[in-house]
C-alpha cells in the first residue's frame, strides 16, 4: 500500500517536473520533453531482456517453472515498453527530424528487439506443455541473446551504408543538462525502472496464482 | 563390437539422412522449387538492372534465405512427425544428433547454391569482380545459416505451428549473418580487394563460431526433456 | 552385473500427475511387469526408464558392476520396444539396423545383421522396404533394432502388439532369453503376459 502511494507520487512529480522546467532541448521547444520519457522506457525495454535472459537460464539451471513465470513476465513488459519507446521515439522523430523512421542505429536496434520478444511469445503461444515451453522459450531467449553482441557491431555499418552522407541527423541533438535537467531525467529514471519493478512482481503473483488455479 | 570415434557416427547420421533425403526428396524439393520460383521472379523483374550490386546482393540472399526457410527445418520436423524420433534418441547422443544434423543442413544449402548461384549469375547478368571474396562470403554465411537454422529446427520441431514458426523465430537470429553477407557479396560484385573484406569475413566467421558454441551448449535442453 | 534402481520418482506434466512415488530395484536375471488401465502412465515409466524422458521427481539409476552409468553410457544399454516408436520407412529393413548401429557406434557385418533379421521371423526381407511392412512385421523389425546392441536391459511396451501367433512365439523366446541374461522390464494390459514377471506393479490405482 505504501509502495503504491509513494510510486504514484514520485511519478506525478516527475510528470509535473517534467513540464515545468525548460525543455532541454531549446530548438525543438516542448517536443524535446518527449525525452524524459522515451529514454527510461528504452532502457527497461532492455532491462528486461536481460532479466528474462537470466530467469531463462536460471530455469534452465534449476527446471523451476517458477523461473519461467518469471521470464515470461519480464518479456510481457519489456515487450509492452519496447512498443512504448519506439512510438515515442518515432514521434521526437517525425517532430525533429521530419520522418517517422529513419533505421538509424537505435531505431534498428529497438525494431529488432521488437522481432526478438515477438518470436518469443509466438514460440510460446505455439507449445502446449509446460516444462517444454519453458525449456524451448528459454533456450531461444538464450539464442537470441547471443544475437546481440552482432547486432551491436553490425547495425551502425548498415546506417553508414543507407546514409552516407548524413552525419548530421545521426547525431544525437545535444541535449544540455543542467542539474534540474539531469535530476528530473535521473527521476524520471528512478520512477519508471521502480514502476517497472513494481508491476513485474505485481505480475509474477498474478501468474503464478493463476497457475495454482488451474490445478 | 564396439567402435568409432563420434565424428564417425556423426558421419553414418548424415548419411543415413542423406540417403532418406534422397529417397523422398521432401527438403529437397522444397528448397528447388522456392528457389528456383523466387529466382525467376526476381530475374524477370529486376533482370536488366545489373548495374546496382546494392539490389542485386539482397536478392541474393533473399533468394537463399527464404529457401533456407522453406527446407532446412525438415531435418527434425520430419523425424517428429513420422516419429522416428525416438529411435534416434535411443541410438545417438545429442552431440551426434546435432553435428549431423548440422552438416546434413549445411549440404542441403551448398547443393542448392551449386544451382542457383550459376542461375543467378547468368540470369541476372552478374559480373563478379572479385570471385574469391564472392564465395567465402558465400561458404562463411551458408555455414553460418546452417548452424542457426540447425538449432531453430530443433526447437520448432517441438512445437505445434512448425512451419511459419520457423521463419518467425530464424529471422531475428539470422539478420546479422544476412546483413553482413549483403555487404560482403555487394563487395565482391563491386571488385574491392580482397582486404576490403576482411572486417566481413571477420565478422561471419565470428558468427559461425558464436552459432557453434550457443548450439552446442544449448542443443541438449531442446533434445532431451 | 547390471541393475537398475529408481527412488521416489515421480512424473507430472503440468499440473496433471501421472505417477509418484515410484521405488524399483532389479538385478540381474529379474522381470517386471507393469499394468494398469490405459493413460496410467505406464508407457511413460518405461520412458523414464530408458532416458527418453525426465522424471519429474526423483532418479533413475543403473549400475554396471557397482558403478553408476551417466545417461549417455546408459543409453547402451537399454532396449526399447513400445507402439510410439518407428522405423525409418523409407529405408529396408537392414539400412534401418545397420545405419543406427552405426551412429550408435557399433559395427555389425551385414551377414550378422541379415541372421538378426531372421532371427525375428522376418527371413529374407532385408532388403525390402520398411514402409511395405505390415504393422506386425514392424513390430518384429522394433525387437530386432531393440536387440541390435545386445542390451543387458530390456523394456517392452505392449509386447505383443500387432503380432499374430508365429510373431507372440518370437517374442516369448525373446522374453526367455533376456530373463535370462538381463533385466527384463514389461508394460501390458494383456493377462497372458503376467507369466512373465517375477514382480508386478500397477500404476494408476
């Protein structure tokens, strides 16, 4: 009770914080608040991954559906917040640079993050029993993972090639921190990695008492 | 009488899928026909524009990975589904299992390019410059291929969907093979020296062993339940 | 000397359990037989018996001479006969038995493998096709490939499935033979076959 009235009440003062100060940005003006929010949901898009990769192979490990529950929930709100943060990405960028999408290296990275949790739950969705959803679901979560590493070297060289000659809208417009700046964004941070946190284990209950249900 | 090392019995697995293969043909006239059919469309279509090695090198591997798709997840579905399966994991290990599996994909794929990649050329008028690099980026990535595909089979076939399955899940996995094999032959259709290419090579043959390692540490999670 | 010893095992798919608490112990020269209604899980013990699947609780253990047998060293040991297994049909019937011999790491002369083929009743028919078999001279074929590796364990899942009267004989001079030099472990539904166990055990009560 008390975690949900705190979390609500440092998100409204992020969100209040977040359109009272300047814009960071001061040539795109309001737009650019767009990044106290896309940049933290980007962030737990990715934090997630990482953790359903370790409840993988924790479940891998150990054959404690437990852990697939937990894996699965994970990949259910990275996937929610992959969606998230490239549609707000994809509007700072219609708004800054005039096009919804440009495959630059971050929005290459985040589509194909998009395809991996995509893959995920039709792997899911097409095995019955359990303990071999969650092994197979784990191993590809796993294979996937692997995949990463290459992308990382592999998807700047694919923007180079698409753009050569367009370093000017690769680069990141900079955005000036100045400490209110950088402690609302730090906030915001804090607000959605803890929201984060919160409906996964939320979720993880949930999941796991249906599955006692059904028994 | 006991013998062989396991490179042998991985060799008698291969052969014994190659004789069946061609027995039934099932994979193979799969992968022929997708082939052959994606080829001549995309020949009709874009035939006369040789000239830009940019397209040229997507249809190319376009051509080789949606045949891919079509033919390389046969090498488990069909032992599930005439429950054959069994009797194999009664006779071999998974190590076995898996590099024969493997080497029988890997096959497959280089048969099917012994006839498309001359097709390709001539229908599409290519003038390749720089041959050497042309077929290591082509043997790098089919060996990259077949390992991805290899262990993606392995867990589709598993599962109820199977066929769009497949493709599904192989396409995250293979893009950085695809993309890097699309630069790597667009450099050798443009003549680059063969040093120009390293940082291609480089990176398939760190893919290949990346594969390699994930399957092998993976592979007996989706083998054994 | 070779025995087999399971504790506490246990199989649930899900949430639906199939069996628990199962404790065998067999050595040499011992049968079992396993009974109970259909989808009490009898072909799943066998199952978990020869590794083809993981208990969910508990251990199977098989010891050669005092020392325990890792699943894979195991896997050579055990002979499987049982309904949801096949031959490949697009090979004869010698192919099938000498290529997964092979893979399995053993080299048997064809001559041999021709004698193992007869000795199942199915004399001269190495070289034709598995998939024109009938289903009783597949079921023979299944034994033969059960045996190839000369199992000092064999598991039987419905023994005289498919079997006509000359193919039932086959199978009970098997059945005398492995009881003889091995352990012997059965799944049936058929009263007749209780005459081969020493001991009885019945799931799903």
């Amino acid at each position: 009770m008390l975690c949900k009235i705190s979390l609500s009440i440092w998100m409204a003062t992020v969100i209040i914080a977040v359109f009272l100060l300047p814009p960071p940005q001061a040539q795109l003006g309001d737009v650019s608040r767009v990044f106290f929010f896309h940049v933290p949901m980007a962030w737990i898009a990715v934090l997630a991954f990482l953790l359903s990769l370790i409840f993988s192979l924790q479940y891998l490990r150990k054959k404690d559906l437990n852990y697939d529950i937990k894996a699965r929930t994970a990949a259910r709100l990275g996937l929610l917040f992959t969606i998230l943060a490239t549609i707000s990405g994809s509007i700072f960028a219609k708004t800054s640079w005039g096009s919804f999408w440009n495959w630059d290296p971050r929005e290459t990275s985040i589509f194909i993050l998009l395809l991996i949790y995509g893959a995920y739950f039709a792997l899911r969705s097409a095995v019955e029993m359990p303990d071999r959803r969650a092994s197979l679901s784990a191993v590809y979560a796993i294979l996937a993972f692997f995949t990463v590493p290459f992308l990382v070297f592999v998807i700047p060289r694919v923007y180079q090639s698409l753009h050569p000659n367009d370093s000017v809208i690769n680069t990141r417009l900079q955005i000036q921190m100045s400490s209110s700046i950088l402690i609302a964004f730090l906030a915001s941070l804090v607000g959605f990695t803890w929201l984060f946190l919160w409906i996964f284990r939320l979720e993880t209950k949930i999941n796991r008492l249906l599955d006692e249900m059904e028994e | 009488m006991k013998s062989s090392s396991w490179a042998a019995k991985a060799g008698w697995l291969l052969f014994k899928d190659l004789k069946s293969e061609f027995r039934t043909r099932y994979a193979l006239n799969a992968i022929f026909m997708f082939g052959l059919t994606t080829l001549t469309v995309v020949s009709f279509s874009v035939g006369g524009i040789s000239s830009n090695t940019r397209i040229t090198s997507s249809l190319f591997w376009l051509v080789i990975f949606f045949s891919s798709m079509s033919g390389l997840a046969q090498v488990f579905v069909k032992e599930e589904e005439s429950k054959t399966v069994n009797v194999l994991k009664l006779s071999a290990s998974s190590g076995t299992v898996l590099v024969g599996k493997l080497l029988f994909n890997l096959v497959l794929l280089l048969i099917l390019e012994l006839v498309i990649v001359p097709l390709f050329i001539i229908w599409m008028n290519l003038s390749i410059l720089n041959i050497w690099l042309f077929l290591s980026v082509l043997l790098l990535g089919s060996l990259g291929l077949a390992c991805a595909t290899t262990i993606t089979a392995a867990i589709i076939s598993k599962s109820h969907v199977k066929g769009a399955l497949f493709a599904v899940l192989s396409f995250p996995i293979l893009l950085p093979l695809l993309i890097v094999g699309i630069d790597g032959t667009r450099k050798s259709l443009e003549g680059v020296d063969f040093s120009a290419g390293f940082a291609d090579l480089r990176l398939l043959i760190s893919y290949v062993v990346v594969m390699l390692v994930a399957s092998i540490l993976l592979f007996d999670f989706v083998w054994n339940e | 000397m070779i025995s087999l010893e399971t504790q506490n095992l246990g199989k649930w798919f899900g949430k639906r359990k199939v069996f628990e608490g199962i404790n065998l112990s067999l050595r040499e020269k011992s049968s079992l037989v396993i009974t109970g209604r259909n989808g009490s899980g009898k072909t799943t013990l066998l199952k978990i018996l020869c590794g083809l699947i993981r208990p969910s609780r508990g251990e199977v253990t098989i010891k050669q001479d005092g020392k325990i047998l890792i699943l894979e060293k195991s896997r050579n040991h055990i002979g499987l006969v049982m309904p949801d297994l096949e031959l490949y049909g697009e090979l004869t019937a010698w192919e099938n038995l000498n290529y997964l011999g092979r893979i399995r790491g053993l080299i048997t002369g064809k001559e041999d493998l021709k004698e193992m083929i007869a000795g199942v009743g199915l004399k001269d028919r190495e070289d034709d096709l598995v998939s024109s078999f009938s289903s009783g001279m597949k079921q023979r074929l299944k034994y033969a490939f059960a045996r190839l590796h000369q199992p000092e364990i064999l598991l039987l899942d419905e023994p005289s499935a498919n079997l006509d009267e000359e193919g039932i004989s086959v199978v009970e001079k098997i059945v005398t033979e492995q009881k003889e030099r091995g352990i012997l472990i059965l799944a049936t539904n058929q009263r007749e076959d209780l005459k081969y166990a020493d001991e009885i055990i019945q799931l799903g009560r």
